[in-house]
C-alpha cells in the first residue's frame, strides 16, 4: 500500500476505535458475549491489528472455556506463549480492560464494525478500480463484471448458515409468546391476521378523512400502552398535540370536540390523568412529529430506537408525504422507492412496520383494492400485508375493513362502526379490546347529531 492508498485509508471516517474497543472488552469478560460476537464478526474486520488479534485468539479458546471462565486471562497467556505479547499488546489489552461496555449494546457496536470494515472495503475496491481503468487494454465489461462479484460477495456479520434447529423447536413450544406476533386491538382484524409479526411491514390504506390516521393511533396506543410494547408513531401531517388529544379520547371516552375545546367536567380529567402522566414519560409511547422527513433520516431514527432503545412497534403516518430520494423526479418512483427502503429496513430490525398510504380518487366510488394506492409503484409486492379502508359515506358510522393482501393468511373484508366522537373504530361483531368501550357498538349509536356538542358542567 503506498502513501496515497494509506492517506484515504486512514482517514478517521473509516474506523471507530471506541466501537473496536468495546467489542473487544466485551468478548474478554463475557463468555455468552463472545459466542455471539463470533457470530457477528471476524478478526479481519477490525482496523487495529492487535485488537483483531485479540478477537482472533479470544475466539480461537472458545472450545476449551468453561461457561463460568473469564476468557481474558486465557487470551493473555495464549498470546505470551505464541510470542506474540509486546510491549505495545500490553498498553492496548489494559486500555481494553478498562473500556466500558454493556453487553446489551454489542450488537450495535458489532455493527458499527462491521460498517466502517465495509467503508474501507469500498475504498479499497475504488482505488483497485481507478488503476484498472489506467491500465492498458482495461476493458469496461471486465470491471462491471469485477464490480458485481465485491457486491454479491460482501458476506454480513450474522449470516444465516441456512439451518433451521431453532425455528424447529420454537414451532414445538406450546406457550411461546411471539408465536402469534403483535395484536393490534381490534378482535375481528386479529382473527384473521393472528398478529403482525417480527420483520413484517403492513399497509393501511385510504381516503383522505377515512380514519386511517386514527386506527393507526389506535393500534399503536394497544401496542404500546396494553401490550407494553416500544412503539414509535412518526407523523407527517398532524401536530404532536392532536395527536395526544386523539389518543386521551380514543382509550378514555372523552369526547374529542370537548378535549379540543377543553370543555371537561370532573369525571373526565379523572379519566384523563392517569393516561397522561404515562405519555409524559416517554416510553412506551413516543410521538414525532416530522414533515417531509426522507426515508435516510427514517432509517436513522428506527435504527437508534431499536437498538439503543428497544423499541419493538413503527408507524409512519403516511408514506407520500414522505421527501423523495435525490435525484428522483417522479411521484411514483419517489413512493415506491421510500415505500421499499422501509419494508427492507423492517426485514432488517426484525421490527413490524405500520406505513400509512393514500388511496387514489378511483376508490371513492368503488370497493378499493391494491390497485388503488396511490402512486403505488410496486408497493404491493414488496409489503407483507394491505388493509384498506371504506367508508363511502362519511358522515355515518359504517365502514369496511379490506384485507387486500396477507402473504401467509386469507383475504377478505369485514365491517367496523366509525365512532366519530371518539375518533376510533369499533368492532361490529365482537368485544373491543384494550380501550374504554362499553358494550359492542351498534349502528345508529353513534348519530346523535347535537349530544356531543352539549357542553359539560365545569368543575
């Protein structure tokens, strides 16, 4: 490597001591840590070569360590007995030892690793590709050709070895609490979908004034404040405020036009104050409110949530809102560019994704169907799941529920009551679960013109 190629090499970008560092502590006092980061990880991808070295021997003694054995002490004298131990593997092993660390965040740092590893991976491949192209007689489908091959060959930490024994014996265990993934609340939805499962991202369709930013906000409040599960809701239409008013009146029973107005008796702020001394904290519920943020700026938040948080629930309140991707100059690519990146991005986390989509003008006048999404693309290949919604007349109560689409389910459609005063849905034939809802809607309760608007006694 001459001094150019180390210059660009070197550059601070393409590595992260602190993440090598922590990576190393890690495998050096945690056995189960270093099985793991095994998995993750291989000696080369590290840019210090004693810390590689260190992860390489560590490695090597897994076999012989008893699961109680603090592999540091073992990796030191392995290194003095191979030679290996200088004066400057002792500096670097004592800095290590002394380095911080929390077993949780491996992964994360594994894969900042990783990262910088194939960072400098690329700048290698750019240089070599450069003086190709200066070399005489280079030809353009060699170096295509020689481009393909780093792609397809560039192996992920965590690679799936192809096996399935542990799939195999979660199918076997009767009381496994992921088997039948995240409830959204609604009965009628559930029994068909049995769950949103980890990785699968769901499409919830509509007209504009349909409900489709309430039963969003509806199942992400079941997710996050009766299965207690992480849930981050971003919006790019609504203020965080009404976001919250819509929340507090969906689960307390308030009527949403007396919060709006701050029109409440005793009885409700009694109702009320529990539910917002939960929101404030923060988890397990957070709201954003971000407009025209891009699909990168997504990934970045969803990245941070999942692994420095533990968030386990996304939605995104609605997808053609979202920026488009530099240099693309038409709606319809924008979308289903945005659209694939966070459907990949929810395969990737293992975190099941809620994107809310727009129905075009033709789904005002028919049953909608996948057709209809607008500017779609190719939307409705790559989600897992479509649930549409219908609501022709929208100052009634009925509406429709289409199931559009279920990669490992049946399709179909069933109905819903609208529930307008509290800006939520009810289930037309079944007990709904997770709010304050009394007996199961009927039609015709809910078209009392004139009674929500009869304002309380004050308090």
């Amino acid at each position: 490597m001459n001094t150019t190629e180390k210059f660009f090499i070197e550059q601070p970008a393409l590595w992260d001591c602190e993440a090598e560092m922590s990576v190393v502590h890690r495998v050096l006092v945690d056995n189960v840590a270093l099985i793991e980061a095994a998995r993750l990880l291989r000696p080369e991808h590290f840019f210090n070569h004693d810390l590689g070295l260190l992860f390489k021997t560590a490695i090597a003694l897994t076999p012989f360590l008893l699961p109680s054995e603090n592999p540091a002490a073992q990796v030191r004298q392995k290194l003095i007995d191979q030679q290996q131990w200088t004066g400057t593997m002792s500096e670097i092993f004592s800095l290590v030892s002394s380095q911080m660390s929390y077993t949780s965040l491996l992964s994360w740092y594994a894969k900042r690793v990783w990262d910088k590893y194939q960072l400098r991976q690329f700048v290698n491949f750019g240089i070599e590709t450069i003086k190709d192209a200066y070399r005489i007689g280079a030809k353009p489908e060699e170096m295509l050709s020689r481009c393909s091959d780093l792609f397809h060959s560039t192996e992920r930490p965590g690679t799936d070895d192809g096996t399935f024994g542990d799939i195999a014996k979660a199918i076997l265990e009767p009381d496994d609490p992921n088997a039948s993934g995240v409830k959204t609340g609604l009965c009628d939805l559930d029994s068909r979908l049995q769950g949103i499962r980890k990785g699968e991202s769901i499409v919830l369709g509509g007209r504009p004034s349909s409900g489709k930013s309430a039963m969003a906000l509806q199942i992400a409040g079941h997710v996050a404040l009766d299965l207690n599960i992480r849930t981050a809701y971003f919006t790019l239409e609504s203020d965080k405020q009404t976001l919250v008013e819509r929340i507090a009146s969906q689960r307390t029973g308030v009527a949403f036009n007396r919060l709006r107005r701050r029109q409440l008796s005793r009885s409700d702020a009694e109702a009320i104050i529990p539910l917002m001394s939960t929101l404030t904290t923060g988890w397990p519920l957070k709201l954003f409110d971000v407009r025209r943020f891009s699909a990168g700026e997504f990934e970045a938040y969803a990245r941070r949530l999942t692994a420095l948080e533990g968030c386990g629930f996304l939605v995104v309140d609605y997808v053609q809102r979202m920026a488009w991707p530099e240099g693309c100059r038409e709606k319809r690519l924008a979308v289903e560019e945005n659209c694939r990146g966070i459907v990949d991005l929810a395969g990737l986390l293992k975190v099941p994704v809620l994107i809310l989509s727009q129905l075009n003008r033709l789904a005002e006048t028919v049953e909608p169907g996948l057709e209809h999404l607008a500017e779609s693309g190719t939307i409705e290949a790559d989600i897992d799941i479509a649930l549409l919604l219908h609501r022709p007349d929208r100052a009634g109560t009925t509406a429709m529920a289409i199931l559009a689409k279920q990669r490992n389910g049946r399709v179909g459609k069933f109905d819903l009551i609208w529930d307008g005063e509290h800006m939520r849905f009810l289930n037309a034939t079944k007990q709904y679960t997770g709010m304050t809802a009394g007996p199961v809607a009927k039609q015709g309760e809910f078209e009392q013109p004139g009674a929500a608007d009869d304002p309380p006694q004050p308090f």
